[in-house]
C-alpha cells in the first residue's frame, strides 16, 4: 500500500509535502495515475485502519496478527487479468528530472506501505543491523535509465522487475510523479527493500562432524555476495576437512556484467573457477556473453547394468565462451507492448573439454569421457512481457510471472577424440494465462548427435506446467500445481542414465521426492502436483502455508515398455515457514508415504528441510544449449 500521505514522505528532505497538479498536460491524467500509479483504493482504508488501532496495545498487537502482510491488489480479484495496463505510458516521452532512491529497512515497511512501522524489537534491532544497499549503488549499477532520459514505459518496468528478482531486494516500485509547474519533465521515485542478507549455515551430529558458515548477500551495503563454508568429520580417513567458497560481484557499473570466482575442496570433487557472464536482462538488451574456466578434479560415480558401482577418478579443464546479439521485429509505433517487444537473437558458442586424468576411452567404453571441442550457432525467436501477481512461489512479495513464447534452433560441432559430431536441436516454449483456468506453460526440447555410422545421445524432453488461479477460502488463499516431465535418450552412452530418485516434495522436486539407485533407466516420465494453502498465521514474522503433494513417475530401460514398468509414487503432507524478508529458503516439515520403492524398508518418512526459491521459466535465449539429458 502507497497512499498519497505515504508518497509525501517518499524523500520529506528533498520535496514539499504535497504537490498540485498545476502542469496542464498532467490534469487530465491526475485520477488514472492516483489509480495506476500512486495508490490502490484500499491504501487509504489500511493506512487509516492501522493509524485508529495502533492507539492501543491490545489492538495493535491484533492488527499485527491479522495484517502482517497485506499483499498488494492482485489478491482481491482472486486471478490476473489478462491484460495488465503499463501504469508509465502516460507520461511516455516526458524528461526524468531527478531521480530520488528510498532505501526502507528490512522490516515492517514495505513498497506497497512505507508508514509501517516495525512490530516488535527484534524487527527493530534487525534494521539497525542490517546495512542496507548503498544509495549510490543502486543508481550506478541498477537503474536502466538516468536524469535527463525521455520516459520509457517498457524501461521503467523492466527496470522494476529487473529490482524485484535481484536477491539482494525484497521488493522494488518505480514511481513517476510531474513536476510542479512543469509541462515537460518528470520526477521518478526509486522505492526499495533489502532483505536480511547475513544468512549463517551449518549443524553437528557429533563432538567430531559439524560444518560451520554463511552466505553474506549484500556485503556492507555494496551488492557484493560471500558464501563460505567449512565441514569436518573426524572420522573420515580420506579428507577430514572440506571447504565452499563463492565470490560474486553482480551489475558491475553501468556494464551490466557479472564476475564471480568459485572454489570447493571437497572429498570427491575439486573444482576452482572464474566467470565472466552478462544475460538478456531485458527483452531491450541487444548483447549477452559469458567467459568461464574451471579446472575440476572429480571422482565421478557409475552405477552399471548390473548394479556395480564404480568410482571414475577424474581430472579435466573445461572452458566455455559465448556471444550473442538481440534484433528487434515486427516492431511499428501502433503494434502492442507483447508485439513490439519480440526479437530475433542470434548467438555463438564454443565449449572444450580436455581431460588430463580418466579411466581408458575406447569406441565402446567410457565415451562421455572423451575429450572434445564443440561449437555451436543458434538463431532464435523470442517475444515475452511480464505480468505481476503474488501468492505463487512466494509469500507475498511481488512475482513477475512471465508471458510469451521462444523457439531457437541450434547447429554446430563437436570436434571429438572418437570422430567429429554434427550437432543439431530445436526448442520451443509457450506460456500464458488462461481466463478462469489459471497459468499453462509448455516446452519441447529435442537434440542429438550425428555421424556417419547414424544417430548418438540423442534426447526428446516434454514438459508442461500448470498453476490455477487465486483461490479464496475462509482459511486463507489456495493455489493448485500440476507440473508433467518425459524424457526418453535414443542411443545413449554405456552407463548414462536418467533417474526419479530425488529430495524435496510436489513441484519441489524432479523426482519422486526419495532416493534409491533403483530408480534408473534411459526414459521417464514424471508427475507432480501440489495444493498449497496460505494462511492468514503468521509466527514471528514468518508466514504459514499447508501443503499437500502427489508424486507418480515411470522409468524403464530400452528392453521394456515404459507404461507396462510399476508406477512409483510418493504422497505427503505438511507445512512450510517463510518470511519474505529474510534470505532464508523457506523452511519445510513433511510426513511423507512412500508405497512402493524398490529396497525401501521405511514407507512413511518425516522431514525437516530448507526448500529453495523456485523461479519461473522465461522466454529468454541466450547461449546456444545442448539439450540436457536428465
């Protein structure tokens, strides 16, 4: 919520308290922007509900319990509209003025309502802890636009979705206000909210094995991003010690680039890397690349036919480099903002891999082990925009989901020890709202290799997700989640597999949600649903939702149909916790029912896990891909 007493104190120090309309070509458009851009009806009753209950403690302590987060105006509609109106155009064309940045704390105010205040002294004390990003920062290295530009609608919202998916933000909202007595420019008002950024992990099962560390988002206010961890068993007589490490420094300058430098010393994996990438931020980026080298030492596992597992010592550097370059179609001054906005993206690709430790590689054995030199081109057709919504893969935050279709073609060659390899693949992805059906997205991959003796390691992949609108009931708002996956491999390497085995529950899984090397073979097809109820609870901060999931999945060699295998499953129930404004994942307790797995003993299983932040699938190119087998 953001009402207009809210807006007055967007930067007291810098602006009057209240400012007219006096700019004739900001009349006529005065009650669209107090609708579009400057608050929602109901800010206004909030602000007012909160001001009379805050009076008192006892009803303040009820307020705080029973609008803790009160989420933006998405939720009373109950479903997106198709058609979401760019609340910038109206000042399309205008000259940006100033620009004033507003950092709130990490609790208690929000984008939507700046006059919330913290709730409790633990909120309190974690604002003055926490070092919010850098002013300076924010303008050097995150906004799309500056002083003295004329007003792009499209650039102002990708600019705030670009702010809204940075981890170091919870949330971001870009307001274009007129400038008094002015007829040509504008002012814009960068609101932001940080998100705790100083997560500690680690744990102990004994006086002798524990690990210790932390992952540090936002260093010192500068974007920065450390993770570092330390693990020890003492009783491990191969390697007591182990160590992560990641440095990341994020939007370097106005440059867009990203550098990050990796190194694990772990008890079968090695690995030190560097990396220099630059994505399609937006659909307006016209160039993208990424310069990596890792040197990796790894003692890879090989479960056989037969049930052998053997250890692969290996030893390989690998680099990978890519440019590519965006062009824009189709593009007329009266075609809409989803048209306008495709492009053609064009890209190059070459990956090397040179193995210095491995076990013999023959015509017939241990072939993904060869050495090899792949380059590849891809030319593409991308066009995707960007509708909000909320109550998603989050608590309540702001989600950007998006709309659109891509389809690349790739071609290229792999310049390997046992013969060069054609390569060719195709993808292609689509997703949408659908009015009173909810949000459906599909993709089709297919890839493989050609020589003369016919095709190798080929893959055919399908997959679709479903998520259905808002639903309102008196325990609180409910979604449904549907996600399908088939992947079959034609003339696969010895020893390469796909499997269902997994971690996780629902729609946070790949798998059946268990463990077991039994569940391989080189096609699969898998099901997850999920329903989540996010309720009205809130427990000390930290926002509640139950959950029910349904996993079913079939995997089979070539010798065996894939429909006449045993249909795995795995059932469950639970809760998760999460407060939106801390980096934590969200943390999961389930009680979970597994019939029918082979060499399982245990059929219901309890869990207590961290579950990751899910993203959506964009539409995005980028770097020419090999479809992946997995």
């Amino acid at each position: 919520m953001c009402g207009t007493d809210t807006l007055a104190q967007v930067d007291s120090t810098t602006r009057s308290e209240k400012r007219g309309a006096t700019d004739s070509l900001a009349t006529p458009y005065s009650t669209v922007t107090a609708d579009s851009v400057l608050m929602q009806r109901d800010s206004v009753f909030y602000t007012k509900l909160k001001t009379s209950m805050y009076k008192r403690r006892l009803t303040r302590q009820l307020y705080d319990a029973v609008f803790r987060d009160v989420y933006n105006s998405r939720v009373r509609t109950g479903e997106v509209n198709q058609i979401e109106v760019n609340p910038f155009t109206i000042f399309e064309g205008r000259i940006i003025g100033s620009i004033y940045i507003r950092r709130l704390g990490v609790f208690g105010q929000t984008v939507y309502d700046t006059l919330r205040q913290p709730g409790n002294w633990v909120e309190r004390t974690g604002n003055r802890l926490h070092v919010n990003t850098r002013e300076n920062i924010i303008r050097r290295s995150y906004l799309l636009f500056q002083e003295g530009d004329a007003v792009s609608p499209n650039v102002l919202r990708d600019n705030e979705r670009l702010l809204r998916n940075t981890s170091i933000f919870h949330d971001a909202r870009i307001l274009v206000l007129p400038r008094e007595g002015s007829r040509q420019f504008v002012d814009v008002y960068v609101i932001t909210q940080d998100v705790w950024s100083l997560l500690p992990t680690g744990g102990a099962s004994a006086l002798n094995r524990f690990s210790v560390g932390f992952e540090q988002r936002n260093l010192q206010g500068l974007g920065h991003q450390l993770y570092s961890q330390v693990t020890y068993d003492g009783n491990d007589p191969r390697q007591k010690a182990e160590y992560r490490g990641r440095y990341t420094v994020p939007f370097i300058g106005k440059t867009f680039l990203t550098a990050q430098a990796e190194l694990l010393y772990l008890r079968d994996l090695k690995q030190a890397s560097v990396r220099l990438f630059r994505p399609f931020l937006t659909p307006d980026t016209k160039y993208a690349g990424s310069i990596e080298i890792n040197h990796t030492r790894v003692n890879d596992r090989v479960i056989t036919r037969t049930d052998c597992v053997l250890v692969a010592p290996l030893r390989y550097n690998y680099s990978d480099v890519w440019f590519g370059r965006s062009f824009r179609l189709f593009y007329r001054q009266q075609n809409s903002d989803e048209k306008g906005r495709s492009r053609l993206i064009v890209a190059i690709r070459n990956t090397n891999y040179e193995y210095t430790g491995r076990p013999a590689v023959t015509a017939d054995t241990n072939q993904r082990y060869q050495d090899s030199r792949t380059t590849l081109f891809s030319v593409g057709f991308s066009r995707r925009k960007y509708t909000r919504d909320v109550l998603i893969y989050g608590f309540g935050r702001t989600e950007d989901v998006p709309i659109g279709e891509s389809i690349a073609a790739v071609i290229g060659f792999d310049n390997a020890e046992l013969g060069q390899r054609l390569y060719t693949g195709l993808n292609f992805s689509q997703g949408k709202y659908v009015r009173r059906i909810g949000y459906v997205y599909g993709l089709v991959s297919l890839g493989g290799y050609t020589r003369t003796k016919g095709i190798e390691q080929s893959v055919i992949s399908l997959e679709s997700n479903y998520f259905s609108p808002l639903l309102k009931t008196k325990w609180g708002n409910m979604r449904h989640f549907f996600n399908t996956r088939f992947t079959t491999g034609i003339n696969r390497f010895e020893n390469e597999y796909i499997t269902l085995g997994s971690s996780g529950s629902g729609i946070n899984t790949d798998g059946i949600g268990i463990n077991s090397d039994a569940l391989r073979g080189t096609k699969r097809w898998l099901i997850n649903y999920e329903n989540i109820l996010f309720s009205r609870l809130s427990l000390v901060g930290f926002r509640v939702a139950f959950i029910s999931f349904a996993n079913v999945g079939l995997v089979s060699f070539p010798d065996r149909s894939l429909l006449r295998g045993p249909l795995y499953q795995g059932y469950g129930i639970g809760f998760r916790l999460r407060n939106e404004n801390l980096t934590f994942n969200s943390f999961q307790i389930r009680l979970s029912y597994f019939p029918n797995i082979p060499g399982n003993r245990v059929p219901f299983r309890n869990s207590f896990e961290g579950v990751p932040a899910l993203r959506f699938r964009d539409f995005d190119l980028s770097a020419p891909l090999i479809v992946p087998y997995r």
